[in-house]
C-alpha cells in the first residue's frame, strides 16, 4: 500500500498539470490520538482494568496450583497407589485449567484490543478525513504503517485528531 501511495505521489509530482500543484501530505499517530484522547484514555483504562483483575486471578490461580503440588510432593509417600494416583490426576486436571485460563485471558485479551482498535479507526477516521481536508491535505499516513525515515512534525495532524475527537474546538 505504501509503494502504491508513494507512485501515486510521484505521478502527481511529475505530470504536466500537476507540476503546478504541491502535494500536501500529513501524517497522523493513531497510537499517541488513542493515548492522548479522552475517548482512547477511557478504552485503554478499561483493557488496563481487565489485565490487572486478570493477573490477580492468574496469580490466586498460581498459588493454589502451587499449594496442590506441594501437597502432593508432601504426601506422596503415605499415600496409597490409588491415592497418590488421584491426587496426581487432580494436580493435573487443575494445571491444565490453569493453562486453559492463561490461553482464554489472552484470547479474550487480543480481542478486546482488536475491538477498541477497530472501534477507535471507524470514529477516529471522519475525524482525519475533516481534518485532512481542512488542511488541504492530498496523502495522510499512519505513522505506525509507514516505513518513515524522516518526517516534519509540521505535517503531523494527531494533535489536530485529538482535540477534535475530545470536542475541542479548532
């Protein structure tokens, strides 16, 4: 997509009718617009939110795991065969739930973020759009997207995103 941007840009620059327009391009930080806004703050509090309720119960989870293993290393040599066997089969069957929460907590956690990521694009994007025109921008890029090199901070509109989105005006 970016090769693509890049001749479309290097077409315009170099086309007869063009040579007498400048091609305005920005560049936008949609991470710093999430960051910064109060809208992102409030999504990435709430993701923060979850990890940390989610940590507390991984870690109660852990301890409990822990406390089986060390009965059963404790009591392993009192214990009947049948005993020993059942309580190793109950250490096991709580290590693989323990497995089976870190693996939904990830899952659960990989989709809130593609969700507050895919929410943030749609009600972040008019707001780019207005900003771009208003500006007379031809070419906005992602910072996050692109393989910049070297930019000028004078054509980054997140600034500009934010307060619109916050609903601060101009």
């Amino acid at each position: 997509m970016i090769r693509a941007l890049t001749a479309a840009v290097l077409a315009l620059s170099v086309t007869p009718a063009a040579a007498q327009d400048i091609v305005r391009v920005g560049a936008v930080s949609l991470a710093y617009v999430a960051r910064s806004s109060k809208a992102g703050k409030s999504a990435l509090a709430e993701i923060e939110k979850f990890v940390k309720q989610k940590e507390s119960q991984a870690a109660a989870k852990a301890a409990e795991l822990e406390q089986q293993r060390l009965t059963l290393l404790k009591v392993s040599a009192g214990l009947s065969p049948r005993a020993l066997a059942d309580l190793q089969k109950a250490f096991d069957k709580s290590r693989v739930d323990f497995d089976r929460f870190q693996q939904d907590t990830r899952a659960e956690l990989e989709s809130m973020q593609a969700r507050f990521d895919e929410e943030f694009r749609i009600r972040v994007a008019p707001i780019i759009d207005a900003v771009s025109k208003e500006k007379g921008l031809h070419f906005v890029f992602g910072l996050e997207q692109a393989a910049i090199v070297w930019w000028s901070p004078a054509v980054d509109i997140s600034d500009d995103v934010v307060k619109r989105l916050d609903g601060v005006a101009k």
